[in-house]
C-alpha cells in the first residue's frame, strides 16, 4: 500500500537525529510544530530526514552537492579581538550593492590599537573620522583617507582607499574605562566619564580632553566614580537645558545613586535630581529617559515630579561673609517666588535656629498683627525675610534664652532651604539670591 508524504522543506542535504527538534509541550503533550508527522517522539529511534529531489517528487531532478562555498575547518577556533575594527564590504542604496555580509580574509579589512589601552568599548562617527573610545585612550581614526607624516612630524591629510587609514591618539592619558552610556554629544563636545581615574570629561572640537569633574567636584568624583558598588554610569545631554547629565549608579543591593547637571554656561554642576535612569536620550528640543521599560518626557510643567513620584526642591548655601570674623547671624532673606522655607540652619559654633515657615499672605489685619511675632517669612519690597530665632542648648559659660535669644553666632552658617513642589503641581518657583544680615561679635 503505498503512501504520500508532505515533505515541508526542498533543496536541502539535512540529516540528522530528531534530539534536538523533537521535545513534548507539557501543556498540550504534543510534539512541536517543526515535526512533521503527528506521533509521539522517540528520541532514542527516530531521524529527521530531508529529501534532496526538487519539490520531493518521483523522478525529479536531484540537487547536487556541488563545491563548497566556504572553506571547511577540521577545528575551528575563535578569537577575541578586542582592540580590532573590522569592515564589510559597501552598501549603496541607489545601485541596490549590499555587501555588509562580505568580510573577505583576502582583503586588508581590519585595522587595531594598541592593546595595551584596553579593549574599544565606543565608535562615535563625526564628519569623515571615526573617534575610537578604548578603556584608557580616546584615539581618532581618518575614514576614506590618509596622513603622511614630514621629517618635522607635521601631518598632511590624503587621499587613499582605505577605510579606515592612520590612528592618532588623542593627547592624555584617559578613556571610557567600561561605561559607554555615559557617553553624550552636543555639537562638537563629547562627554565621558573614566571610573579608573574617577573623573568626567569632555573632548572639545580642538581635540582637547579636558576634566570637567574638577569644576568643584574633584573629590565628589573621585569618591563616587571609583566605588566598588558602581554598577552602572549612565549619561546623556538634554537638549532642553542644554545641560550633561549623569547618573551614577550603585549595585542592586545598595540603593544610593547620584543624578547632576553639568551646564556649560556657568562652567558648574548646577543640580542634583531625584531620578535614576535607565537611558537617557534627546529629540528635537524634548529631554527623555528610560525607566523600567518605559519612556518619561522631562520638563513638562510638573516640577519635581519623576516617574510618578513627588520629591522637594532642597538648596543647601554656605553664609560666609568676612570668614575671619566670628559674628552673629540675625536674619535669613532671599529673592525669588514664595513657597521656600528654612528647614534647617546650623552656625560653625553649634548653635541652631527654629525652623523659618514660608510665606503667607494675609487676609486681614488681624492676621497681619499676629504675623508680625511669628518666625515665618515677611515680605517686603518682593523680598522675603525672616527674624532667626535662636533654638540652642546651653553651652557652658554662656547664657541662652531660648526663643528670647535672636540669631546664632559662629564663622559661617549652613542652610537648608526647600520647597513643596505637591504643594505647586504646575508652578514655577524660582529663587534667585540669598543673604544673611550680620554684625561683629561682641564676645
């Protein structure tokens, strides 16, 4: 009795054991689709056979084995190439060539650095030269040309058919370490961390590397980049701002992580932020970040709010007019919208104040009169200020009076100033200056 078999795949030369396509599906204990006959498998007996005719019929032509496109080796080894770039053959959109699968040993399609700074960990294409981010050197590589180099060591670009002609490093020792994401471009700067030197950096337009992170932020680098908790530094330039942000990262176990601002106008980290990142990318004049899966828009009116979740605005200052003189602290005042209020305020010498609430508009007089001996803020002229009221124990030799007792006496103060930002959904506060009304010490 004869009978026919629906043969699934043509033109092939496969022969094989069913060990490795044939497996049950424990939810409906039924052989997978890739089989294709309808009983259970044995594993141990069965052979999955393809035939060689066209179409598997009685008779027809069969495919021959012909040559072997690809050399076959009896042990093939693979090698890691760390330090190695490598290109394919071109792609040209409007002749229809598409050689990007072609990497002939044949031709010279590879081109190195030096080992000795580590493996490439970054590519960045700029104009017609390909920047090169190892571990420990930042090098730029010339595309489609040359440099031929005088007795003088001076260089003069020509014209060649390499891809990828001479290598030249960048002056400094520094590179990307392994943290790529930290990588962000604006124009012609390049921002980067280096988590082995504990710096960030920037490469300007004139191949300049300079360490931005030594803006007043040498040693907040230097302790934070080079933890062994880091687990994954994160950067990326809002286009909003026009600022370089980045989050530093610790590991899973610890929950401590660090987002600030570099702005380029004011050569300074400006802001630390609430959010931790999984990926920060900008578009047309819109900041993104990634989290859990999904995309945030930054800057979208409700401030202090990310990825659902309300934090305070917090500026912490250093009162330190005349540091050589020991004076006595008597008000608190700043420029800028209401909402803010004083948290926290503490002098060199220990002394404290009571916290200073934020401003409240009164209704009535009644309501005037008593704001008048409340520690609140007041406004006057649209400035805010405030009486500092002493909150101080006792220490010895000196006589304290409590809420009798005005202001706090030190070298310097330390204050803590924040805002609500539930309290303001929508709103913009802005706080523009802060001062503090002094006098010598009389004691």
């Amino acid at each position: 009795m004869g009978a026919t078999l629906e043969v699934k795949y043509f033109n092939t030369f496969l022969l094989k054991k069913l060990e490795t396509v044939v497996d049950k599906n424990p939810a409906i204990d039924e052989p997978y689709e890739n089989v294709p006959y309808d009983y259970p498998a044995d594993i141990t007996n069965d052979w999955y056979i393809e035939e060689s005719r066209i179409r598997g019929g009685f008779n027809n032509t069969t495919v021959d084995f012909g040559v072997k496109a690809y050399l076959d080796e009896e042990d093939p080894l693979q090698q890691h190439r760390f330090n190695t770039l490598i290109y394919s053959g071109i792609y040209n959109s409007r002749t229809g060539v598409n050689n990007t699968n072609q990497f002939s040993v044949g031709e010279d399609i590879t081109r190195s650095v030096d080992p000795a700074n580590g493996s490439i960990q970054k590519l960045y294409a700029e104009d017609t030269n390909l920047i090169i981010f190892q571990e420990d050197k930042v090098s730029k590589a010339l595309i489609d040309k040359d440099a031929i180099y005088s007795a003088e060591g001076n260089a003069a670009v020509t014209s060649a058919n390499l891809v990828i002609g001479q290598i030249v490093p960048y002056a400094g020792e520094y590179g990307i370490s392994k943290d790529p994401f930290s990588f962000a471009v604006y124009g012609y700067r390049k921002y980067f961390t280096d988590r082995k030197r504990g710096c960030v950096l920037r490469l300007s337009s004139a191949g300049e590397i300079i360490e931005i992170s030594g803006y007043g932020m040498h040693d907040f680098f230097r302790d934070n980049l080079t933890s062994t908790v880091v687990n994954k530094v994160v950067g990326g330039w809002d286009m909003h701002t026009k600022n370089y942000i980045l989050s530093i990262q610790k590991s899973s176990g610890s929950p401590d992580y660090h987002t600030l601002s570099f702005d380029e106008s004011v050569q300074g980290w400006t802001s630390f932020f609430s959010y931790k990142p999984d990926y920060i990318s900008s578009l047309v004049s819109n900041y993104y970040s990634f989290y859990q899966g999904k995309i945030w828009q930054h800057h979208t009116g409700n401030y202090g709010n990310f990825y659902g979740s309300s934090s305070n605005s917090t500026v912490k200052v250093i009162l330190n007019s005349q540091p050589s003189l020991v004076k006595n602290f008597k008000t608190f005042n700043y420029e800028g919208d209401d909402g803010w209020h004083v948290t926290e305020m503490v002098a060199s010498s220990g002394d404290t104040i009571f916290p200073i609430p934020k401003y409240t508009f009164q209704q009535n007089l009644a309501d005037l009169q008593s704001n008048i001996f409340s520690t609140a803020f007041k406004k006057k002229e649209n400035k805010y200020f405030a009486n500092l009221i002493n909150n101080s124990a006792a220490t010895a030799g000196e006589v304290v009076f409590g809420q009798d007792s005005s202001g706090i006496k030190g070298f310097f103060s330390k204050v803590t100033i924040e805002l609500t930002n539930a309290d303001y959904a929508s709103t913009k506060k802005e706080l523009f200056a802060v001062s503090s009304d002094t006098v010598e010490s009389s004691y």
